[in-house]
C-alpha cells in the first residue's frame, strides 16, 4: 500500500514544497496535491471583563500547514498555544474566524452541514478524554455505528458486522459489542473512541492528545496501535499533543505552536536533532530525560506564557526568550527557512546544532521573571481559561 | 411558596471511574447505567417499602369506585342519623367504626373513608397529570435553551423569570374562576372534570420553570461533552444530537424531579383548595376537605386528623421514594 | 459591575412591567363586577353605569392602564370619591375597602414582614445548622435522625402543621393567645406571641428543606482539594469545617434562601389564612374574591418586586461571596 | 505461602530497607505499612505492607501507576485519610515520633509544621474564596500562635518572594485563580514550606503543568531542599521527573513495593519486569523513533480483586517462566545484587540479567 511508502519517504522528498510557508509563496506540492491546506487559519474568541469592557482572545492567529494523504503531521505546544482549538476547526467543530481550510481540493472553511456530509466520512476526530468521550448512556455497539447511522450508510453485511470488524481492529473482543462504556478501562474505552473514527474509512484523522489521559503503560499501547493502523490504513494524521517524545514517535512531521502562531514546523530529524527556533529548544530541553540522572544542564524559561488577550507584540516569544533584540519587539518574524535550513522557523535568530551542543546549552534567561507575567495579573490565568470552558 | 429546584442532582456513573467497576470478564451483555440503578434500587429497603406504599395508593385510587362497591358507602351518602344535635358524629374518634372506618364528617354526615379514596383519585390524577406536562414543557424549553443558546436561551430564561414573579397562589385565584366563566355561563353547573382540567392547566403554566432549568442546566453542561462533539463531528444533526446524545443522559434528573414534582402538585392542589378556589364542593379533595376541618379543630379533631395524616402518608412516600431514586441513579450524591 | 448592575435593573424593570400588564389584563376579564359589589342594594342601573363611569371603568384599557402607572410615578388626580388627589406613588384607591391602596397596603406588609422576617432567620439557623451537623457525622443516628426530620418536614402540609400547633398551644394548653398582629414597636412581647406559631410553622417546613440542601453541600464541599489542604496545614477541625468547608458550601443555600425570602414576602397566604393574620397574602386573596382591581394589581405588583429584587441580591450577594463570579 | 501473617520486621528473610548512605538517621520511617478500605464493593487492600525511609536533604521517589497505592501512602503518612473507613497498621516514623496510633490532635500539630505535602492540581488544592496570600499566611499562625497578623503577612510574602513570585506584596491580595498554573503551584509550595517542614510530601506536583513550567518547579523544589535541608518524597508517574530530582526509588504495583533502591540502580538496571515495562514503554527523545515501543500488556489491577501470588503476573511476559509460583506465592522483597538495591520477583538474578539485557535495554527510554 502507498501508506508504506508514505512512511518511509525520504525526508528530503516529503519537506521539499512546505518549505515556504505562507500562503502566498507556498509552491505546488511535488508528492501529489495535499489532503488537507490551511492557509491564514485563526480563531479569536471575544471575552467580557468586568473592568476592561471587554477584548478579543486570539486563540489561533493565522496558521499555515498542509498535510499530504498519509503523512502524520504532529501539532505540538503548551496548553493555551492553540493546537486543541486548531484541531476543533479542523473538523468543523470550531467555526474559524479566518483563514481557509481546504480538503481533498475543496474549500470547507464554511460550508454546511449538508455541504459537509460526505467530507465527514474522510474527516474524523478522536478525542483526549476515553471518559467523556464515549456516550455512557450508548453500548459499544452504538457508540462505533454512531457515524454509520448518522450519514445514513449501511455497509456490506451490515452495520453489526462492520462494527465487529472495527473493535477487532483495534484490539477488542468483537463480544463486547452489547457492553457499555463503564464496564471498560481508560485504554479500552480509548480505543472505542478510536473504532468509531475509523467507522468511516476516513482519510485524516485529527487525534487531539489521544493518550494524555492513560497510564504510562497503556499510553504506548495505543501509541502502537495509532501506528500500526496509519500503516496499514494509509491514514493521515493532525496529532495533537503536549508530549515531544510521543510526537516523535507518531509524527513524520511537527509543527510547533506558540501563542496561536506556528514558531517552527519541519521534518521530525529536523525539528529533534536540529531545532533552529528557541522555543522549540527550550521545549526539547525541558523535558525530563531518563537518559541523564540528576539536574540537567537545561534552558530555563523564566516566567509563564502571557495572555493570547494581549499577546506581545513582534516576536510572540521574544518576553521569554534569551536571544531577544530591539527587531523582535517592532517586527513579527516570518515563518521561513533559514540558513538553507530545511525546517521553516519563525526567528530573527535561529540557532543551530543539536540541543545542549549549541551556544543556548546553559542559556538562562536572565532579568526579572516577571516579564512574561507582568502583563495583567489576573488576564494571564482567568483569560486563557475562560476561553478554554 | 415556591417550588423550590431539585438541587444536588448529579449525572450517574461518568466518571465514577476507581476500583470499582473494573471490566468483568463474565458475559458480553453488559449491564446498562439504568439496569445498574435498578439493581442499586431493588437492593435499597426504603425504596421497596416507599415504592410498595405508593403502588397501593396508586391501586387504590384507581379502584375507587370498586373499593366503594365493597365498602357499600358512596362518596356523596349522608348519615345524618349518626349526628348528634350539633351535627357532630356519635361516638368516638369522630364517629369512628365498623362502618364508617374513619368516621364521619360533621354537619353533612358523609362518610371520611370513601371520601379520601376518591379525594385520593382526584389529588394523584391532577399530580400526575400536571407533573408530565410540566415535564414535557420543562424538557423542550430547556432543551433547546440550553442546546442552542442565544436569544432563544434569553427569551426563555426572561418567561422563566417573569413566571417566577408571578405569585402563583393569587394568580391560579383569579385564573381559575376567569377559566370558568369563559367556557360556562354565570349559573350553568360546572363539571367536575372541568374544574380538574383548570387545575392541571394552572399547575402545567406555573410548574415547568424549574424543570426547564434543570434540563437547561444539565443540556449546557454535557453540551460540550466530547461524545456530542464526536456526533457532531461525524456530521449528526439537532435532532440526534438532542434525542439520542443528550436526553439519554439527563434522564436521571428529570426522573428525579418528576418524581418529586408529584407530591409538590399534590400539595399546591391541597393548598389551592386550602384558599378556595379549584374543585367545587362535590369531587372530593385533600384540600377541600382539611379546609373544612379546620373549623371542626376544636369539636372534632378526627376529621382533621384523617386527612392530614392520609395526605402526609402520601407525600411523604413520594418524598423517600424520590430520594432513594436520586441515590439510586447517582451512588454519589449521599452516602 | 456598572454593566451588570445597569443590565439586572433593565432586565428587572422590563419583567415588572410584562407582570403588571399581565396582571391588569387578567383582571380586567375578571368575572366580577366591582362595581355592582359596592352597594348591594338600592342601586338601579343608571347610578351603577354612572359610578363605572367615574371610576373610569368605561375607558379603553390602555387608558386606564396609563393612567394607573402614572399614578404610580406621578400621582394622579382620582376624583372625590375615590379620596381626591393621590400622590406618588399612587396604587389607586380601593372601591371595596373605602381607602387608598397604598395606606392598605402599609398597613399589611408590615405584618407579612413580621411574620417571614423572624421565620426566615429562623429556618436559616435550624436548617443549615442540622444539615451541617448531619453532614459531619455522616451516618450515626444524629444524621438519620435529621434526615427523617427534613423528609418529615417536607411531606407535611403548612395548614396542618398550622392547625395542630394552634390546636396544641391555644385551644388545649392555652399557653399563648389567639394569633394576632401587634405592632412590635408597640408591644413586642405581645408582637412575638402573636406570631410565633406562625415562625414555628414556616421555620419547620423551610428548615427541612434547608437541611437536605445544606447536607448535600456540605457533604460535596467535604470532598473537595481545598478542605484536604486545610488539614494539611494543621488546621483543627472546627478550623477546617467552619472557615474552610463551611463558607463553600453556604453559597448555594445562601442563593436559594435569597429566592424564597423574596417569594415569602410577597405574601404568605397559607400561612396568614391558617393563623386567621391579616398580612399582604390574605389582603391579596380578599381582593381577588372581591374583584377589587387596584389592591390587585398592588399586591401583585409588591410581590414581584420582591421577587425580582431578590434574584438582583442574590447575585450580587454571590459575586461578594465567591470572588472568581464576575458581574459582566 | 500463608502471606495473610505479615512477618515482622527483623525476620531474619525480610530485608531492612536500603542502607543510609551517611550515618544521619532517617527523617522518614515507614515500616510494613497496609492501608486498607471499606467500601461497599469490598475491601481495598489500598497499602500493602510497604517499607521505607528518607533521610533529611534527601529525596524519595515514589513511581506507579494510578491505582498503585502511591498517594496513599503519602496521604497516611500525613494521617489525612478518611478515618472511619480506613484501617492503618505498621510504622510511620517522623523525627523520631511514632505516628500510627497517636491522637489526631497532636498528629495535627505536626502537620503543616514538622511534614507538609503539596498536591497536584493546585487550583482545586486552594480554597477558591480566600486570597493566596490569607492561605498561606494562616498556615503560619496554625503553628505560630503567637506571631501577630502582620508578623504571618510578612512571612507570607517572604516565601511567595522565595518561590520566585514576582510581586509578591501584590500577589499576596490575590485569589487563586488570579494565578496562571505555575505560579499557583509555586504557592503551594510557599504554602507547604512556610513553616520550614523537615519533610515535603508531593504529590504529582507537576503533572498538571506545562514541560517549561514543570521544569521550573523541579529546579525550585531542588534549589528549596538545598536551602532549607529538608527530606522530600516525591510521588510521580513520570520516571523523567524522578531521573532528574530522586535520590532513591520506590516502584509500587498494585499497592505493593515492586523495586527499590538508588535512582542510578532502579533506571540503569532495573530488576523488576514491571519497572522494565515503564521503562521501555516510554517514548524517548532519542534512538529510533519508529521502532515500536514495548507497551505492558493488560491493564493495572484492582485493588479490590487482586491478582493472586505476584500481582503483576497477568500482564507479566516472564509469569511462566517459574511454573505456578507466581500465581500462588506473593514474593518479597530481597536483595538485587547492589547494595541497597531490593526487588520483588521470583525470576533468579541470572534470569533478570538476561531477559534485561536482550530484550529491554534497547528500546524506549531504557537505552
């Protein structure tokens, strides 16, 4: 099958044609037309404050990505940078605010519902929470036949036998058919969820942080199985997640977010092994490696993300960021690449090299650590969460 | 008064994760949320012996007139022979005997039993029949409140708030005999059933705000469940997405609240009847009659005692019956 | 703040007005003629018509409802036989009762408040004091006992409760006197033993409620972050229960007391008619019998604002209690 | 086996735990501790026989899954659990005080002053209705009855200042969810530390949080104990957060004590299958990322309804390698090979070697 291939195309291939990002320059894909194009994607939320009379939080402001049948593309930033928001309107959950979204060639930013129905079949989600996400009123059986019975379809030997072949594929007793929800684990509800975005035969599948909520020991069950199925299936993925080292091994692609902007997006050797955008270091080199005992030598961020309410100007990162200049205040950086570099960063000074070998290995942002809150105290916290309800 | 919302309700089982409901190898049938609160219910003692109290109630108002026929008293016979010269009954206890098991009233002589069996009839065919209609009416308007939002939401919310406003006792005063007069003429005898369907309307206008409030309530919090998401997502519409998503999950509390709306009706029809309006003097009523006790309090104690304690044994086996179904469906909740 | 406030009182307003141009409307198709009530005998149609026609009762009813709220914000002009100029706020004047509402009126909302005010503060107490305390010894006899209590409570009817404790206390034991309404700047024992059955029987019925709600709360709160923290600390446990889980779990109730203080004081017609007191409730009853229009729309009309002043307090009560409300 | 007996400690089979690296006694003394509840599905078994012991300065980590009987420890060590239903037996040791048993009043007095516990989700942990700064300020006084008002504000506002809260006069006046997630954590920590505990219980302190802002908090909690000396055990799924921040490491499963030793013994050469199974199912930042991970199989148990004999033998790939011994026969704890280093396991030494070397070492975070 092409999803073989997909996998194990060379990343010199598969990166050639995301090189250039923005929608103007973004030049034909050579693999083949993309499965899905984002182009300007942005969210803004309106939000009420008792005092300020009221503002616009820009959840997501303005993505550009494509995803080519088959390819997992992985969306990886810290909780309020947008990705699960990104995701919603991927799927049509999330009305965008602008921007474009085309599938398989055609435009779907707005259509409706009717105008959706059969781009539905090619378009899943899975979902973070194996406990909300399953409908605990619904056996099995009718939690996976939802979209069957939805879009009206009766596959070949019915709707049981589909249903059956679907829990067998993704590693549940086909018997379990009549059980509800409650009477499974977190993993096994997990993959439920899974059955029922396969249950059209979709395309992409968009998996918004699909094992955060599992043990440790069951995470990489349905790590394997995401894998094994994306084999097989030939399936492309939008995955969502917090977690790099799952990303890397899922993704052939990462895109990182930040404050509602794509910072740097590139092949996974790149984007791992040789990260240009500081923040994608900083992430790298934040995670606790069980390789190396005792403290790291690692780069500290100080402070915490300020408030999508009120972003900071120029460089979104540039109120934490080590490197910043005078430039990065007064002018947004593009997201290009740099250097004859691969990946596209959008830094007016990337680094390279792996991390902790370049100049940033014990880079610590000095000053005072309030920069990055000092933005209005209560907006930092109470306004990313009001938009997350 | 007011009626005050089923507070506490909680949904059942999501998320009542823990050691407890480990999958159990055994069967491929499972056991569904409602089969699992059945099993919990049957096993509740208070909610057998509440729930066996008020089947009986139930029997024995539907077989009014059979009970009648054993009993060989009609509603509407008079003994004036076992009156004394006060119009007070003979013996003790209010007239208490063989006959007559809870005595007779004083003045006319009518029998008390067969009277609260047929007061009983009227009281649970109004409360039931007020408490499905409120249901309905509360389940659609919250439904769609909370499910679309909007101005739809507000418009709903505002009648909400004006209904409150309204003080319903001085309202259902005026409204019932207006009713009347527009379907009867000033002297024509108003049908018994008439004055029932005046009732159970003035309840149905009155009573559905706080079971739209509760249905809109739980409908804005599941509204962004991930289930209903994965629905919409697979292209689901309003109707799927209302009936078959988020109704099966809000079952429980309006099975709650319908459960004690029903002796909240009762009540408010014996309250009505307490200030006078409602049923006219020959369908007999809880209300009617403890309002007419009321002046015997002193003379004859009997006759305010009968009816009080029936209709407290009543609502008072809706009440636990009501309780023990909200521990039943939501283990949480208490305990 | 300014906002919110600014949008509750539009909002307020707005349903005042839909309840007293419903109400007006209502009564209007009334069955009664106020006018043939007022002298039952040696009336013959023509000075009947001609008092109708004084009264306004021939106006269209647009023009009797302006002229009823102006009255209210203005004060109008009612005629000599109906007590000559009226001032703001003119609740009209009462053909049935010979005198203007509004003095009707000031002489009965006293007596509702004497009765619900005392009641409310005494239910309050009883009612989350048990459900706390039924809440802390979860399962011993205390807490059945307080369960049995508020389900007793609340399946038992107010004129039954009403009729035993008058039959009890004033005909058999005669420890207090006839209930009655005394003015408690005049008298005030004789004020409180006037009215204390009536407290005994609202509080009795209200505490049970509250006690259900409160022990829920509480019980909710218990298992809550916050209060694991506080043991953590060291705190002791009256510490822990009074100052951490207590003030979490009396929101709540604290919102739903708002609502039914609101709605008591709007008139307490059961209780008032079971005590045979002479409060806004019972005034409201006697003027629906008699058809007497502007008592009506009065006693209707102060019932509202109760109740809408009540939801206005409740919230507002509740932004002050929990400082993650904001009022926007 | 009849394991129904808990053997006393000092049995000559049952190992002491791990030796102390300097002659300072143990802060933290845990002996043979069994945590068990009743509930109306059964009893849970939530602690089951678990030993041992932090030295002050040191750092403790304890690893599994949920459902592992990890936060309950820590929760009976604090003596916060749900008293009518809960049974404790065994020994809890802080500064010398013999903790099971003893009154609630005076095990309150040593709470929030002598040992201190920060919890995971800490905008629930907060009471959401009284400033941070009130909080923090009240477990002050708890343990400092006579320090005045505006004694416990300034000490409050010393330890927001320690924990890296900018502003911290300001933020003393402000609500908890006036706070982003770190920061909240970080007055946790102010809170917990205010009364300078010799030992600091967290528990999941960092699940909650961002990768960035979790680092942060572990270099806090690192710089903390430098400073103030303290023991700390630190209760975690995560072994990248016990990598960084342990000095020792205790693996639960199923309410039982599966592997302990040194952090360098427990990650480098791990002995226990189950501690395998963490380590090679965990994706790396490093090696080939498409090789598959190798995931334990099943689900954890319940403690309800616990396997019998080993309870990791369902989901164990070597289960059969002994027969029907680890069906029947629970094993205990005895030495690893390094010192200290302890593992419950009935495979032999020679048998764990081999099996660790050809088939976990390379995969995952193992490598």
């Amino acid at each position: 099958m092409s999803a073989r291939n997909a996998a194990q195309r060379s990343p010199a291939v598969a990166n050639e044609g995301q090189a250039g990002m923005s929608a103007s320059s973004a030049a034909p894909a050579v693999a083949g037309e993309p499965l899905l194009r984002v182009r300007g994607l942005s969210k803004h939320f309106p939000v009420r404050d008792g005092l300020r009379g009221g503002g616009l939080v820009r959840a997501v402001d303005g993505l550009d990505f494509d995803v080519r049948p088959g390819e997992t593309l992985g969306l990886v930033g810290e909780s309020g940078c947008g990705k699960t928001t990104t995701g919603r309107m991927l799927v049509r959950l999330l009305e965008p605010t602008a921007g474009t979204i085309e599938f398989a060639g055609r435009d779907i930013t707005h259509a409706g519902r009717r105008e959706l129905r059969p781009l539905r079949q090619d378009l899943q989600i899975i979902f973070q929470d194996p406990y909300a996400s399953l409908n605990p009123r619904h056996t099995v059986g009718r939690i996976v036949a939802m979209p069957l019975q939805v879009n009206g379809i009766n596959p070949p030997g019915g709707v049981k036998a589909r249903v059956r072949e679907l829990l067998e594929l993704v590693g549940l007793n086909p018997e379990h058919y009549n059980r509800y929800p409650h009477e499974f684990s977190g993993g096994q509800r997990q993959r439920i969820g899974i059955a029922r975005a396969l249950a059209l035969r979709p395309k992409l599948i968009v998996a918004d942080e699909p094992v955060s909520a599992l043990d440790v020991s069951i995470q990489a069950q349905v790590v394997n199985l995401l894998r094994d199925l994306q084999r097989d299936l030939g399936l492309a993925f939008v995955f969502i997640a917090h977690d790099l080292a799952v990303v890397r091994h899922f993704c052939q692609r990462v895109a990182v977010m930040y404050l509602g902007r794509i910072v740097e997006i590139g092949d996974r050797v790149d984007i791992y092994e040789r990260p240009q955008h500081p923040y994608t270091r900083a992430l790298l080199s934040a995670i606790p490696d069980v390789t190396k005992l005792g403290p790291a030598g690692r780069i500290r961020l100080t402070g915490d993300v300020p408030t999508p309410l009120n972003p900071p100007s120029g460089c979104r990162f540039r109120t934490r960021c080590w490197k910043a200049q005078d430039i990065c205040a007064t002018e947004e950086p593009a997201l290009v690449p740099r250097d004859g570099g691969r990946q596209a960063t959008a830094c007016h000074f990337p680094e390279s090299g792996p991390v902790g070998a370049g100049p940033d290995a014990h880079a610590v942002a000095t000053g005072p650590g309030a920069r990055g809150v000092g933005t209005g105290p209560g907006a930092t916290a109470a306004g990313v969460e009001e938009v997350s309800k | 008064m007011s009626m005050s919302p089923v507070e506490g309700v909680a949904l059942a089982e999501i998320g009542a994760g823990g050691g407890a409901d480990v999958p159990k190898e055994k069967g491929f049938v499972g056991r569904s949320p409602g089969q699992l609160a059945w099993i919990r219910l049957r096993r509740d003692r208070t909610a057998m012996v509440s729930g066996v109290l008020l089947i009986f109630f139930v029997l024995v108002a539907l077989s009014a007139p059979l009970v009648e026929l054993l009993y060989g008293i009609g509603p509407r016979d008079q003994f004036q022979g076992k009156l004394d010269g006060f119009g007070m009954p003979l013996g003790y206890a209010g007239g208490v005997s063989g006959d007559h098991f809870f005595g007779l009233e004083p003045g006319l002589g009518r029998d008390i039993f067969v009277r609260l069996v047929y007061g009983l009839r009227t009281s649970l065919l109004i409360a039931f029949a007020a408490a499905v209609i409120t249901a309905v009416l509360g389940i659609v308007l919250g439904a769609l409140a909370g499910f679309l939002g909007g101005w739809l939401d507000a418009v709903i919310n505002w009648v909400t708030d004006l209904t409150l406003a309204m003080p319903f006792l001085i309202i259902a005063l005026a409204l019932t005999p207006t009713l009347t007069l527009r379907f009867y003429g000033e002297r024509e005898a108003v049908s018994p059933a008439f004055g029932v369907a005046v009732l159970i309307a003035v309840f149905a206008m009155f009573g559905w705000t706080s079971t739209a409030r509760l249905v809109r309530g739980q409908v804005i919090a599941l509204r962004e469940r991930e289930f209903v998401e994965a629905a919409r997502a697979s292209g689901a519409g309003l109707g799927h997405m209302i009936f078959r998503q988020l109704l099966p999950n809000i079952w429980a509390p309006i099975l709650v609240s319908f459960s004690l709306a029903v002796p909240q009706f009762i009540t408010s029809e014996a309250a009505l009847s307490f200030i006078g309006v409602g049923l006219t003097e020959e369908t007999p009523s809880f209300g009617r009659m403890i309002y007419e006790s009321l002046d015997y309090l002193q003379t004859d104690p009997a006759f305010v005692f009968f009816p009080g304690i029936t209709i407290f044994a009543l609502v008072f086996a809706f009440n636990l019956f009501g309780d023990a179904l909200r521990d039943a469906l939501d283990p949480k909740s208490s305990r | 703040m300014a906002r919110f406030l600014i949008k509750r009182i539009f909002s307020a307003v707005l349903t005042l007005f839909a309840v007293s141009v419903l109400t007006f409307l209502m009564f209007f198709a009334l069955p009664r003629d106020p006018v043939s009530g007022m002298c039952p005998k040696n009336c013959n149609p023509e000075r009947l018509e001609r008092v109708r026609q004084e009264l306004g009762l021939r106006d269209p009813l647009v023009t009797q409802y302006a002229g009823y709220m102006k009255g209210i914000f203005t004060g109008r002009d009612l005629g000599s036989a109906q007590g000559g100029r009226c001032d703001a706020p003119c609740l009209g004047w009462s053909y049935v009762n010979n005198e203007a509402v509004l003095d009707t009126i000031t002489r009965v909302l006293p007596v509702t408040l004497s009765i619900v005010i005392p009641a409310a503060i005494l239910w309050l107490l009883l009612g989350v004091g048990l459900g706390m305390v039924s809440a802390l010894r979860r399962g011993t006899w205390l807490d059945r006992a307080a369960i049995g209590f508020s389900l007793t409570g609340a399946s038992l009817q107010l004129y039954f409760v009403g009729a035993v404790l008058l039959m009890i206390f004033v005909y058999n034991l005669r420890w207090l006197p006839v209930p009655s309404y005394t003015s408690v700047f005049d008298n005030p024992v004789k004020w409180a033993s006037g009215l204390v059955l009536s407290w005994i029987a609202l509080a009795f019925l209200f505490s049970a409620i509250y006690a259900r709600l409160s022990r829920a709360q509480m019980l909710e709160t218990l298992s809550e972050d916050f209060v694991r923290t506080a043991r953590a600390k060291g705190l002791a446990k009256p510490a822990v229960y009074g100052r951490h889980a207590l003030r979490a779990a009396i929101t709540p109730v604290v919102t739903i007391a708002g609502l039914d203080v609101g709605a008591a004081l709007g008139g307490t017609v059961i209780t008032e008619t079971t005590f045979g007191i002479q409060g806004l409730g019972r005034t409201a009853v006697e003027a629906v019998r008699a058809g007497d229009l502007p008592t009506i729309m009065a006693t209707v009309l102060i019932s509202a604002v109760f109740v809408v002043l009540a939801n206005v307090l409740v919230d507002l009560l509740y932004a002050a209690i929990d400082p993650r409300v904001r009022l926007g | 086996m009849d394991r129904s007996d808990p053997a006393p400690s000092g049995e000559p089979d049952r190992p002491s735990v791990p030796e102390q690296r300097s002659g300072e006694d143990p802060y933290l003394r845990v002996n043979d501790l069994r945590v068990r509840f009743d509930t109306s599905d059964g009893v849970v078994r939530a602690v089951d026989g678990v030993s041992f012991s932090v030295q002050r300065g040191r750092t403790l980590g304890i690893v599994g899954e949920s459902g592992s009987g990890k936060s309950v420890t820590s929760l009976a060590v604090l003596g916060l659990h749900e008293e009518k239903r809960t049974t404790i037996t065994g020994e809890i040791s802080v500064g010398g005080r013999q903790l099971v048993g003893l009154p609630e009043e005076e095990v309150r007095r040593l709470r929030g002053r002598d040992m201190a516990m920060i919890f995971q989700d800490p905008l629930s942990a907060l009471h959401p209705y009284f400033t941070v700064g009130r909080q923090i300020a009240e477990a002050y006084r708890v343990h400092h009855p006579k320090a005045g008002k505006r004694a416990a504000r300034q000490r409050a506002v010393d330890m927001l200042g320690r924990v890296g809260i900018p502003q911290p006069a300001r933020r003393f006046d402000q609500y908890p969810h006036e706070f982003s997630g770190g920061m909240r954590q970080r007055a946790m920590i102010a809170m917990a530390l205010v009364n300078d505990p010799d030992l600091l219980i967290a528990d999941e302190p960092t699940t909650a949080l961002d990768v960035t802002v979790q680092a942060q908090i572990l270099d806090l909690l690192a710089d903390l104990q430098a400073e103030f000396h303290s023991a700390i055990i630190m209760i975690t799924h995560d072994l990248g957060v016990v990598s960084q921040i342990a000095d020792e490491v205790l693996v639960m499963y199923g309410g039982r004590a599966v592997e302990h030793g040194s952090v360098e013994q427990v990650l480098r050469r791990p002995q226990h299958p189950y501690t395998w199974g963490l380590l090679s199912s965990v994706p790396s930042l490093h090696g080939d990322a498409d090789a598959d991970l190798v995931p334990i199989a099943g689900n954890p148990p319940s403690l309800i309804n616990l396997p019998s004999g080993c309870a990791f033998h369902p989901r164990c790939r070597y289960a059969d390698r002994n027969g029907d011994r680890s069906r029947t026969e629970v094993p205990q704890l005895r030495p690893a090979g390094g010192p200290g280093h302890l593992v419950a396991c009935h495979l032999s030494a020679d048998d764990r070697t081999r099996l660790y070397a050809e088939d976990i070492a390379h995969v995952g975070v193992a490598r």
